[in-house]
C-alpha cells in the first residue's frame, strides 16, 4: 500500500533571502519550530547539505513530553528546494517559490501511520503558520 501525501503552504510576505535564512538557521528555527504556545524548540542543528543531518528538539514547556525531530538531506538546492528523509523512512519535499516580494512555501510528506491525516496536517500547518508569523514580525 502506497503511502498518503500531505501537502501544506503558505505566502510569506518576505523575499525569498530571508524566507531561507529563517528557515535554515538554527537560531531562526528554535523561535518559531513548534505547533502551540505550550511547546518550544530548545535546540537546533542543522548540516545543510546532501547526507547532512537536522536535528531540532521539540518539548512540551511543562516537561511533559519532548522529542528529537531528525531527518537526514537527500537534496538542497539553496532558495529553491529541500529534501529528507526522516529517521522512519518518510519523506519530506520543501518549495520555496519568490513572487511580487512574498515567499510561498510549500512542503508536501509522507504521512505516518500512528495519527489522523488531518491532524498531521494542522500540526505541519500550525509549525508553518508560526514561521509565517516570525518571519513576518521580524
């Protein structure tokens, strides 16, 4: 059985420079990696290039609960496109696309097993509408 693809974007009212910087770069990604409020992104690394890894630590602020998110880099072609492979097998394809001075993002998965397709998408979505907004703010 083939596995189901989620597909999430959003247009972000930034050139595309800044769109890939905030979306690289650790020290952008612990700001806005999470899906509510009551989670952060304590830590971020990531060796953007071909076989390189990108591990960013996901937590509940209370402590409850926490995770490394990891993936390993099949593809970058910087400002253009990203691809991983995530610690399961699943893949992910990023887009950045610059238009009229906003950046659309797409990113398109493999779903998992364990959750709803809808609530793998509004988790996904969330983490992309709080790039959004960080990188809009900023």
């Amino acid at each position: 059985m083939e596995t189901p693809q989620i597909t999430i974007n959003t247009n972000i009212t930034a050139n595309l420079d800044k769109v890939w910087d905030f979306y690289t770069n650790p020290e952008h990604i612990t700001q806005w990696n999470f899906a509510d409020d009551s989670w952060h992104c304590p830590s971020a690394k990531n060796d953007l290039q071909k076989g390189g890894k990108y591990i960013a630590r996901m937590e509940a602020k209370d402590g409850s609960f926490g995770f490394d998110f990891e993936a390993v880099y099949n593809e970058v072609v910087p400002k253009n496109k990203i691809v991983f492979t995530l610690g399961d097998g699943r893949k992910t394809i990023i887009l950045f696309e610059e238009s009229n001075s906003k950046t659309k993002v797409t990113i398109t998965f493999d779903a998992e097993k364990e959750n709803p397709i809808d609530m793998q998408k509004d988790g996904w979505q969330a983490i992309l509408n709080n790039f959004k907004k960080y990188t809009e703010s900023h």
